[in-house]
C-alpha cells in the first residue's frame, strides 16, 4: 500500500501497533529497516511526538515489522 506515493510498514509490539513511511534519507529519527527499506517512525497514538520519535516503552524492543 502507498500513501501519498509513500511506502507503509505497520510496526507490531506486544499490545501496541504503529506505523512507519519509507520518507526521504534526510528525514532523522527512529527507523527499522525491512527488505531494504527503511521506514521511518511515525505513531499516530504518540500524542504530541514528532515524526521518528518512538514511546519510550518500545524504544529497546525489536517490532514485528509487516508492508502494507
């Protein structure tokens, strides 16, 4: 799935999902990469976070990572 030409990933962990965007290399902050891509946290549940920033309960925790 492509958002706004964008690749998607949703990021699973225990009881939480969040989503990541394949977003340009100058973007900095929290990312995984899956098949080659790197995806850039973006959590829409994390009020007031700004794009590539985790909660801090995830932060040392390795997603499930599945493309959408």
């Amino acid at each position: 799935m492509a958002l706004l030409g964008l690749d998607v990933a949703m990021f699973s962990y225990k009881g939480h999902v969040a989503c990541g965007v394949a977003l340009p290399s100058s973007v900095t902050g929290d990312s995984f990469t899956h098949d080659g891509t790197r995806y850039v946290m973006c959590d829409p549940t994390y009020i007031g976070a700004p794009i590539g920033a985790t909660m801090p309960k995830y932060r040392d925790v390795e997603p499930l990572i599945t493309k959408l």
